[in-house]
C-alpha cells in the first residue's frame, strides 16, 4: 500500500498480493471496505450466499460494513451523515478489542470531484497517539 501525492492510500498489488502495512491501515480498510452481509430484510431472509466475507461464518464477531448500502444512492449530506454512522459501527471493534481508545470518522463531499465523498478516519490508540487516514469513495448514483 502507498501513499499517494494526493496524501490518499492507493492499493499495491504489484506483487500479486495486498501489501502489508506497520499502522492500522489494513484492519481500517478491511473493516470499511468489506461488505458486511445483510442477513434479514424485514421479516424476510436474505439467501446467505449473497454479499458478506466468507470468514464472517466462523467468526462471534462480522468483519465489514453496511457502506455498499449508502453508496447506489444519492450523494446528498442526509446520505454521508448515514455512511458516516455506518463506519463508525464498523470500527467500534477496534475499541471494544482495546486496538485503539476512540475512533472518529468524518466525511464531505467533494469540491473537485463528482460524486464522491472525502472520509477521515482518526483512531487514538492505547498510547494517546493517533493515526489518521484519508479515503476516498465513490458514488454509483448522480444528484
């Protein structure tokens, strides 16, 4: 993984795998960029081949996030509020398993670029310090 002029994480897989990093940036990336699988929709079950980590079956604990759902519609601020949330939820393991002491993300549409949102994630780990990433995402919908 790299960081790019831009100060975003571009993903290296020019090695034929996905690039370790030293910071947390792999169990955030993880942790946002999976997609958690729905599991019921009102009293209906969704098929449990569809969507999700595969590894979510064995584990207490789902990896991944709900965002896939924000993304297809539109990019208005009632939208971002909600993807925010959702990322949120998506780390809140980060500080139940101690890996980190609080999780803050944040988020803004674009100036530069159409349909696409600018994620902040800053995590303060056990030791008072801090990381912080920045991510872009990119919306299906237009306005």
């Amino acid at each position: 993984m790299s960081k790019a002029a831009n100060n975003l994480y571009d993903l290296d897989f020019s090695k034929g795998d996905l690039s370790l990093t030293a910071s947390l940036l792999n169990s955030v990336l993880l942790s946002l960029g999976t997609w958690l699988r729905e599991t019921s929709v009102g009293k209906a079950v969704i098929d449990p081949v569809m969507g999700g980590w595969f590894g979510n079956a064995l584990e207490s604990q789902p990896v991944g996030s709900f965002l896939w759902k924000n993304v297809s519609g539109k990019l208005d601020q009632a939208n971002l509020d909600d993807a925010v949330s959702k990322a949120k939820e998506a780390l809140k393991w980060m500080v139940d398993d101690g890996v980190a002491d609080s999780v803050n993300v944040t988020a803004e549409i674009s100036a530069t670029a159409e349909n696409t949102a600018n994620f902040t994630v800053t995590l303060v780990k056990p030791d008072k310090s801090e990381e912080t990433f920045e991510f872009q995402a990119n919306w299906e919908a237009t306005k």
